[in-house]
C-alpha cells in the first residue's frame, strides 16, 4: 500500500461522491426541471403554457413531486441497512458494484421518462438515492486507511455527499441556460457509472477495513488475480498494533481489538440515544430541504420568477460547499479527540470529541430554523449558510461516532440501523407537508417554530453525556472502565 495510492484512492473518492453520491438532495434544482417537463400535470394541461395552469393544478403537481422527495428519503435510509449488511459480509467490491448499477438506472429510467409517464419518477428516485447513500456509507470504511485523520476524512466523505447537490445545480443550468435536452443530460449521468464501477477494483479495498492496518497491508489492484499476495495480509497481522509505515504503535496509542458483536454495539446505551438524536435532528433538516422550493416562495412570493430563480441558484451552490465545511467537523473532532486522549482513556475522549459535534450540529440546526421565520429580505442568505453547516455537523458527526465507538466489521449494519431508523421518523414529512400546504395556508412559520422547539429537545442529548463526562473521574484508563464509562453516558443521555 504506497502513498500514491492512497492519494489516489483519497481523490478519486472525493471526486466521486462529490458528482454521484447525494444527488437527490439537490432537489430545489432538479424540481424546477420536472416542472418545465410538466410532470405530474393532468393530461388536458400537459399542453397548456405554465402561465396559464391554475392554481389548483400547480398546487396538485407540487403536491405529488413533494411525494417522490419524501418517500426517497424515507424508504431510502432504511434499504441503506441491507446495503451495509452488504458490504460488512460481502466486501466493499460487491455493494459498490450493486450501488452504482442502482445509480445507473435511476438516471436511465429519469432519461427515458417524460409528462406522461411521471409516475415512473417514483422508482428512479428512490434508485438514486439508494445508490447514493450506499456509495456514503461504503465510501466512509476508507477513514481506516488514513487513522491518524480518521474523523476529517469520514467527514470529508460526508460533505461530499452534502455538496453532491450541485450536480442537479449543474444539470439545472445545462437545461435552463444551454438548451440541452432532459433526455441527453440524465443518459451522461447513467454513463458516468462506467468508469467509477472500472475504478472499484482499482482503487477500492475488496473487504471492510480493518481499524488497526497491519504493516503490509494491501487492497484495489493489489488484490485482483496476478497482482494478489500470496499471504493473507489481513489476516496474517490483523493481531499486529502497527501505524502505515509499520512501526510498532506506542502504549498511549494502542487501540485495542473490539470484539463486541453486532447485538452488544446496537442495544448499547449509547448507540440507542445517539440513533434517536439522530431521527430527531435529521427530521427537521430533511424536512426544510424538501419544502424548499414551496418555503422560499412563501418568503418572497411568486410574483419575481428572477428573484426565486436568483435564490434558488445562491441555496444550491452554498449547499455546493459542504465538501469544504463537512472536514471542519472531523477536523475539530480529530483536534479534540487528541486533545481528550492526552489525559483521558481513549473510548472517553472519542464519545466527548463527537458530544461536542453534535452539539455544534443541533446549535446550527436551531439558528437554521429561527432565521427561517424573519421575513426580512437578505435574512434568507444567513439560512442557506445554516442549513449547510446544520448538515456537516450532523451527518458527519454520525459517521465519525460510529467509526470511532465500534468495530470496523460492524460498520455498515451499524451505519445502516442509524439512517434506516431515520428514515421511518422522515415518513412524517408528507403528512406535515400536508398540514402546511393545505391547513396552514403555506405558512411555514408554525411549522418552523415546531421544529426550533424539537432542535432544541434534541440538544439535551449532547448537553447531558458532556456534562457527565465533565463529572466523570480524570484517570479512565482502563478496557473495564472505558465500558464501564460506555454504558453509563448512555444512560446519564437517556435521563
């Protein structure tokens, strides 16, 4: 395993999710393209200029777009827990192989769709979104590689996702600015899989990460036949507590083996809690992206299509940005873990540097949601930027917490449990959608004062393990009490 490849692998990735991974969360760009298509319009209508639809009528197609966004993102997270049990029992190789066919097909059925056949919208959808959040959860095991930046780099791979909504930004202006046909855009999507499914076996390790990298570990074109090793690095050294250049890792940096199964991570305490902060704050966050469009006309109205064009286009490419914030997230957790490590036991300083990015994510989310509700013009902007930094903090900080807390070869079911459990609390978006289209006359207002009081609830959870780990005694150093530790924040959390 050289640097240059490393490097590579570290690169392409990014690339990759940066283009392909969370696409469909760049749905406020890819809504206005449905619209101009006329999806979902009746029959009689399809013909008809925009100008002259009725409201009923653009109330009922946003209705139903509004649906395929809720249920991919509600059936999606919970079909990520086989995508994990996936890669956590086959290998890496086959969940990426079946994660990109995914992706490939959903732009293909998108490509081939049109007016008269929306409800098709409902498969290819969903069939990003599956492709895409696999493509996450596979692309975070790479954090093992890099463990002296194991968080930055998880992180990384979340603000990849997070900025993979310019995608549909692109094919946005590719279709309003340029004139290319809906056909010809989402056909380059489903041809770009082809050279990411070429670059799993070149780039990608076969099976789950180990933690602890053995010293002549090897992975990507390293393991295919003619270029396999004879011996069997992962397990030959699996025993060995070695850093990348094969050094012996010193006393106050051995990371012990983790043999907890499965059932003992999932029912611990702290896995528990940490799933239901989740389902809470990801509620919320989901919720504001998929109304986004219908919210943003209920603050400036709809009589300037060039100012919610304009808005539009500044929300995407802020949203563009979580690759650049996302590594500040596992930047802070990587600095604070070191920093807890130096004086505390290591299982104690990893729960406290991901307390505190999760508190940062949950301080975003309830600036995100009070900024929404000021109807000053310009005081949009400043909720563009919380939404961006809301979501870094809150994905990334669940995927370092899992990274750091559990066994690499439990990662994936791990990973999986937690946005699949999410994914059942998002089905509560179409029924609240409902309630503000059709009870609350569009006034998003309410709505956003609901979910400020839940973002603020939800911070209990960070608030209560850091102020128990502040009370806990200063010299944690040893495997019984790190569990010992393990299971009462868990509980202090659930108090």
């Amino acid at each position: 395993m050289g640097k240059l490849q490393l490097i590579a692998t570290l690169l392409t990735t990014i690339i990759e999710g940066l283009f392909y991974s969370g696409v469909v969360y760049g749905w406020a760009s890819v809504y206005d393209i449905f619209i101009s298509e006329g999806f979902f319009l009746d029959d009689d209508l399809n013909s008809t200029s925009a100008r002259n639809i009725s409201d009923a009528a653009a109330l009922s197609q946003a209705e139903k777009l509004n649906l395929v966004f809720t249920i991919s993102t509600s059936i999606t997270p919970m079909i990520n827990i086989f995508t994990g049990t996936l890669m956590d029992k086959k290998g890496i190789w086959v969940a990426r192989t079946l994660t990109l066919t995914m992706n490939a097909l959903g732009y293909l059925l998108i490509a081939l769709s049109h007016s008269m056949s929306s409800q098709i919208l409902f498969i290819a959808i969903p069939l990003l979104d599956i492709g895409g959040y696999g493509l996450l959860t596979i692309n975070s095991q790479i954090g093992n590689l890099y463990p002296r930046y194991r968080s930055t780099v998880i992180t990384t791979m979340c603000g990849c996702f997070i900025s993979s909504t310019i995608t549909f930004f692109i094919f946005n202006h590719l279709y309003f600015v340029h004139g290319f046909s809906f056909r010809n855009i989402f056909l380059a999507g489903s041809l770009l899989s082809i050279p990411l499914q070429i670059r799993t076996f070149l780039l990608m390790p076969r099976h789950s990460v180990p933690r602890s990298i053995p010293s002549n570990y090897q992975y990507g074109y390293n393991e295919l036949p003619g270029f396999r090793k004879k011996s069997s690095p992962v397990m030959d050294s699996l025993e060995e507590k070695v850093d990348l250049n094969g050094n012996m890792i010193v006393k106050d940096t051995t990371v012990v083996m983790d043999d907890r199964s499965f059932k003992e991570c999932l029912l611990s305490r702290d896995m528990i809690t940490n799933v239901i902060h989740f389902c809470v704050v990801q509620f919320g966050l989901i919720y504001f992206l998929g109304n986004f469009n219908s919210w943003i006309v209920s603050v400036l109205g709809d009589e300037n299509k060039e100012v919610l064009h304009h808005n539009t286009a500044v929300y995407s490419m802020i949203q563009s940005c979580g690759v650049l914030v996302s590594p500040l997230c596992g930047a802070l957790m990587d600095v604070l873990y070191r920093k807890f490590a130096a004086k505390r036991e290591a299982k104690f300083a990893s729960i406290k540097s991901a307390a505190v990015a999760m508190l940062f994510g949950d301080l975003f989310l309830m600036l995100l949601f009070s900024s929404s509700v000021v109807t000053i013009y310009g005081f949009q902007y400043l909720t563009y930027v919380f939404v961006i930094l809301s979501r870094s903090f809150v994905y990334g900080s669940l995927g370092s917490f899992i990274g750091n807390n559990y066994p690499a070869q439990h990662f994936g079911k791990l990973y999986g449990v937690s946005v699949g459990a999410g994914g059942l609390v998002l089905l509560l978006q179409y029924p609240t959608t409902l309630i503000s289209g059709r009870f609350l006359n569009s006034d998003y207002s309410s709505i956003n004062y609901f979910f400020l009081g839940l973002s603020a609830i939800a911070s209990i959870h960070p608030i209560s393990t850091l102020m128990y780990l502040t009370r806990a005694a200063p010299d944690i150093t040893s495997k019984s009490s790190s569990e010992d530790m393990r299971l009462v924040v868990g509980e202090e959390a659930a108090a």
